[in-house]
C-alpha cells in the first residue's frame, strides 16, 4: 500500500516504453536494407553502364609539373615524362703566346637547349643542339637520338634492362670523353679526346648493373665531321666500338672505377675533308680544343693537313678528274687510299676517398697503310703509324664533398655508364652554406710523331724550303709533334646548376709540328675562366 501511494511504474509507462525499444529496432532494420538495396543498385547500374559503352575511353592519368634544375613533366604512372634543359658556358681567356691562338678572347664556348623524355616506359628520346658552333646548321646537333629499354636478359644475369640506341651520340670510348662537359673538372677535356672517337651517328647496344657495364656498336658519320656526306663514287667510313667498365668498390664517399675501350675504324674512301678526326689526328677542332676559346682550330700539335693519313695531300677527294677520251668511259678515276684501317684503343682509372680523387687515362692509334702507296704519293710515315696520349689528376674538395657520390653506374646512367655527374653540394649558398670549393691539377701529354730517315730537325728545313728531294726523305716521317701540359683549377659550385671555374695551364715540352718550327722551345701559357649554368 506504501508503495502504491507513493506512486510506481504504471501499466502505461512500461507499454510505451517498450513501443520505443520496438521501433528503433525496426527503424534499425530498415536502414540495413535499405543501405544493402543501395549498394545492390549501383552494382547494377556499374555493370550496366560497362555494358552499354565497353569502349569508353580512360581518364587520362594526371600530369605533375615540376622544376628539377629543368621544366620536368611526368605521368602519374610514370609512364611518360619530359624535360626541356641546356646549359651556357661563357668563357675568356688570355694567352702568353699567339702564334697559333688569340692572345684574348671572350665568348660562349656552348649555348645548348636540349630536349630529353620517355614514351610508354620503355621508349626513351633525346635532342640537344648547340647554338655556340661556329658553323651552324647539322653542325649544331649533339645528342640527337632513340632508345629502347627491355629486360631480354634473366635477372639473375643482370636486374637492368638492356638498352637497344639508334641516332646520334658518343662513341662508347674513354670515361673522360663521355663525361657531360657540364660536370668535367677542368674547362676542356685532356689531350687524350683527341685520339678517340667522338659523337656519331649510329646504333649501338648495352647491358650492365650499378658496378658494371658493356656497350657497343658501329658507327659512321658525324654532324660534326667538315662534311657529312663522302665524295661522289666513295663510301663513308665506319667505326666499330666497344667499353667495359667495372667499379668493384662504390659506396657514398668511396669509389674505385676500371675501364677499357677499343675502336676498329674502317676509312673506305674519305678523306681528311670529312674524317679529319681520325686522318689528321690533334686537329679536332672546336668542339675538342684544349685551349678552348682561345683556340677555334688552332691546335698547337696536330698532323698537318699536307700529311693526311690516307694519302690526300689537303685534297678533298680522292678522286682525279678525267680530261680527253677518259670522259667518254667515266668523270673520274679513284686513286685508292694508302689507310688500309685504324684502331684505337684506350684504359681508364679512377678512384675516391672522401673529399680526395685521382685518375688517370692512356689511349693509344694505330694505323696499318699501304707502305708503297704512302711513298708513292710522297706522304709521311711508312706502313705503321702510332700515336699516343695520356693524363693523370687529382682533386680535393676543401669543403668535405666526395667525387664518389656524383659516379653513376649503369642503373643510374644507362647510355654513358661509369661516368660522372654534377657534385653533390653539402651546404649550398641557398641554404646558408658557402657551396662546393674543388682545387684540382693535372698533368697530359700527346706524342703525334713517328720517325723516319732524317732527324726533325732536317724535317722542319725541309718542309719549309727543302727541295722535291729533300722533302720526299723529309716525309718518310710523320711529324705532328709532341707536348705535355701542366694544368691547375680552382672551381666553386655554389648551387646546383651552377659554377665558376678559373684554370691555369703552362705547355711544359712542346716539339712543333712539321710545318710549325717556329713552335719549338715555347712555353705558352694559358688562364681561362668561366661562367657555368644549366638546367
């Protein structure tokens, strides 16, 4: 009785509240199918619509554009990319001596744009042109050619895939030669680039890992040959070349790097007016010259035109015209060469520890002639001709970088592996750093002599006012010259993309070519400097 008059649970209050409980488990019920019947529609709607149109076209994949030292574009599946880079080198320079080069000078030693992408993921493209030649047109193209990358090998053989190159693009031969002149530590290349191949146009094959590398292929004219085109009635030369290199120790700040090359090259009927690379050896012209803008052609060694190796004489064919009743059979008659074939062949060090490097190089020619011929059209030298160069150098870096971190092996640089790229700055001038300070020497020689009946002294007079007689013993030797130099460089890289560099050579041993006497016993000196950036 208590309990009722002070009023419990009603009959009507239980009843509602059991009503509520009902009907949020009911509204509960009906949410579950109603979320199961939506999902069951777009499901229908889904295979319907594929149904309808099977060949609608995706969604193209979404494009990032950056700007990594370079306008850079890539797919989102990486696919497809694209960069638009180039560099600009100015340069000056002064000279102590100018019998053969500007005793100053200022100018754009390269003013490059260059174009570099990847198409499908395996399809890669490069074209680069240089705007700084002084001879414009085809001559201007550098790098011009397309790849394709598969992996045709088992990967426990190799994990890279092979590299399969058709266009334009270095010759695999010398480390030096194919290290971009973007990243090379002094403003030119060494002596040694005159005796080996440079850019041509052909197709050539790679295989290799992160420590070693093949590559080879055949090769024949050049953009940046005098002309690319033989004399009517000949056929153009050919080159077969071939490098192998093998880094067994790579790590961040060490490196020991290995390497050798060889090129077979075949002349058929050029001449120097078209192979002079390889017929007038030293005379390599803008593109390889030691004294960069000081020089444009002036080699101070080189063999004269007089003594094209294939027996020309400076002419540019080999052909000789036919007068008379010879016409009626044919315009010309083809005297043949007396360069039966060439080879060149060369090795490569270097190694790094910490901030210190060191390298070194040696390339050696060989020309095997016709020993008759050569005399019969009174040219120097007899049936075997060799030449050779070499170079050694060191550097430090003064601000703890290591030439280590910039080698790339095959997985990172699969058309030039074993090279190396631009410096690794620790602290940047951006970042509140100073950047990178290099001090670096190197010591290079090239012997372009052979020799003969007479002593080069007997050579010199001979050639500049000898008689028929004398220059005929005069010319049973090739005489090109011989010079070593000694070249010091201080570089600063305060950003990525961008250098100064001051360098200071002295000719220590200079022995004059055959029509340069007046050479013989100089010194010259040489300081240049440039203003480097690219992107």
């Amino acid at each position: 009785m208590l309990i009722a008059a002070l009023g419990g649970p009603s009959p009507s209050l239980a009843d509602t509240a059991r009503e509520i409980k009902a009907l949020k488990a009911e509204l509960k019920r009906l949410e579950a199918r109603l979320d199961a019947q939506s999902r069951a529609g777009r499901a229908t709607k889904e295979r319907g619509d594929s149904a309808k149109a099977p060949q609608a076209a995706a969604v193209p994949p979404a494009v990032f554009v950056s700007f990594k030292n370079g306008l850079y574009v890539e797919s989102e599946d990486k696919s497809f990319d694209f960069k638009l880079g180039g560099r600009i080198h100015t340069d000056g320079g002064i000279a102590s001596s100018a019998d053969t080069i500007r005793r100053s000078n200022v100018g754009f030693r390269r003013a490059e744009l260059e174009v570099t992408g990847r198409a499908y993921g395996n399809w890669i493209y490069r074209f680069q042109y240089d705007f700084a030649t002084t001879a414009g047109g085809v001559a201007g193209i550098r790098d011009a050619y397309l790849a394709y990358r598969a992996r045709v090998l088992p990967e426990w053989i190799v994990a890279q895939p092979a590299s399969f190159q058709i266009g334009n693009f270095h010759e695999p031969f010398g480390r030096e030669t194919l290290d971009s002149d973007k990243h090379i530590t002094f403003l030119e290349r060494s002596l040694t680039a005159n005796l080996g191949p440079a850019r041509h146009i052909g197709a050539a094959v790679g295989v290799g890992d992160a420590s070693w590398a093949l590559k080879g292929g055949i090769f024949s004219t050049s953009p940046q040959d005098t002309a690319t085109a033989p004399p009517v009635g000949n056929a153009q030369y050919w080159d077969a070349s071939a490098r192998a290199v093998y880094a067994p120790i790579h790590e961040e700040d060490a490196l020991l790097h290995l390497g050798g090359s060889f090129v077979y090259h075949r002349p058929n009927g050029t001449t120097a007016a078209t192979d002079a690379t390889n017929l007038t050896p030293g005379a390599s012209g803008f593109e390889r010259e030691l004294t960069g803008i000081l020089g444009a052609g002036g080699a101070t060694v080189r063999v004269p035109a007089a003594q094209d190796l294939s027996c020309a004489a400076s002419a540019a064919t080999l052909n000789v015209a036919t007068t008379g009743a010879g016409q009626l059979a044919a315009p010309f008659v083809q005297r043949p060469s007396c360069l039966k074939y060439s080879y060149n062949y060369g090795f490569e060090a270097a190694a790094a520890y910490g901030p210190v490097s060191v390298e070194a190089e040696y390339v050696g020619a060989q020309y095997q002639r016709d020993a008759t011929l050569a005399f019969l059209y009174a040219n120097g030298g007899g049936a075997q001709l060799h030449y050779s160069a070499y170079h050694v150098a060191a550097s430090l870096f003064l601000t703890g970088e290591s030439r280590a971190a910039s080698y790339e092996g095959y997985d990172k640089n699969w058309s030039a592996p074993g090279t190396f790229a631009d410096v690794k700055i620790k602290s940047p001038l951006s970042k509140g750093g100073y950047g990178a300070v290099e001090v670096a020497a190197r010591y290079e020689g090239i012997d372009l002599n052979n020799g003969g009946l007479a002593p080069a002294s007997f050579v010199y007079l001979a050639t500049a006012t000898g008689s028929a007689a004398q220059k005929a013993v005069a010319n049973t030797a090739t005489l090109g010259g011989r010079q070593e130099n000694l070249t010091v460089a201080l570089n600063w890289y305060p950003v990525r993309g961008v250098r100064l560099q001051a360098n200071w050579t002295r000719a220590m041993t200079l022995i004059a070519p055959a029509d340069r006497a007046f050479l013989n016993g100089d010194h010259p000196s040489l300081f240049l400097a440039r203003a480097q950036v690219f992107w």
